[in-house]
C-alpha cells in the first residue's frame, strides 16, 4: 500500500486543505494555524496532530479521498458544541476578548479630521495657493471647457 505524508496547517474553520479539497478535523482537539500530519492513500485521508493527547493518540479525522479537485469533506459532528453564525470558529468562547472600541468622532470635524488627529500627520503644516501658481510653474495653460471656435483655430 502507498501511502503519501504531507504536514499542512489547520485553519480557522477547522478545515486542513490537501490536494485541492478540504477536510474537517475535529474542533475540540486543535487549534488554528495547528500543523498536522496528512496521511493519504487511494482511497483514504487519515489527519493526525503532530503531537500526541493525553492517551499517546494521534488521530484526528479519516474521510474517503475526495475523486477530484473542488470537493468539500466535512464531518459535521467536527463542529459540535460550538457557536453557530456567519462562520464557523474553532474556540468554545470561553475567554473571548470584547474587540476594541474606537474613540467617539466629533461629528463636526468627521473621521478624516479624528484619524488625523490621532498621528502626527495633524500637526504638519500645509500651505495653500491657487492651482494657477502650478500651471504657471508647468508651463500649462488652465484646462477650459469650452470647445475652442473655428476662428481660434
């Protein structure tokens, strides 16, 4: 029997991809960005951690080899006992941080103005002058949007 060995890392979803498709392994037994041990044959895809539990197992997941490219392998008591939602998360939610709280806009000086005044970008001094001092410098004339006439030609 030929058996391939590959290493890929677990994502976020809790999927590892291996010739093009991509297998479930349980939730409650890895983590994201996990590096696991792929052992395919023919017929099979065998996941395994790279370290071993408690019990000296390293199994993960088995699932039939996908036939071609594209197909999706999940095994969806992988996914018990987490959140349900937009996506799927590896994490029970136990100790999830609050994501951060962006500081209140003053509403007249808008969120460029707030993002500014956050970097030093605030305190550079710009001059200002009229578009006509670049035109003089470049040598150009001010665009017009009148067509010119039969007798400026």
């Amino acid at each position: 029997m030929v058996m391939q060995r590959h290493l890929r890392h677990v994502g976020k979803d809790c999927l590892v991809a291996f010739d093009a498709n991509p297998y479930s392994v349980p939730a409650r037994k890895v983590r994201p960005r996990q590096l696991v041990e792929i052992r395919s044959t023919k017929s099979q895809v065998m996941l395994h951690s790279t370290v071993p539990d408690a019990g000296g197992q390293t199994s993960l997941a088995v699932h039939p080899r996908a036939a071609g490219r594209g197909a999706r392998i999940v095994d969806e008591t992988h996914w018990d006992g987490l959140p349900t939602g937009a996506g799927r998360r590896v994490t029970t939610g136990d100790g999830l941080s609050s994501p951060r709280r962006s500081q209140a806009v003053e509403p007249e000086t808008g969120p460029l103005q707030a993002l500014l005044n956050q970097a030093a970008a605030a305190n550079v001094e710009v001059g200002r002058r009229p578009l006509s001092v670049y035109d003089e410098l470049t040598g150009t004339r001010p665009f017009t949007t009148s067509a010119p006439t039969k007798e400026a030609r």
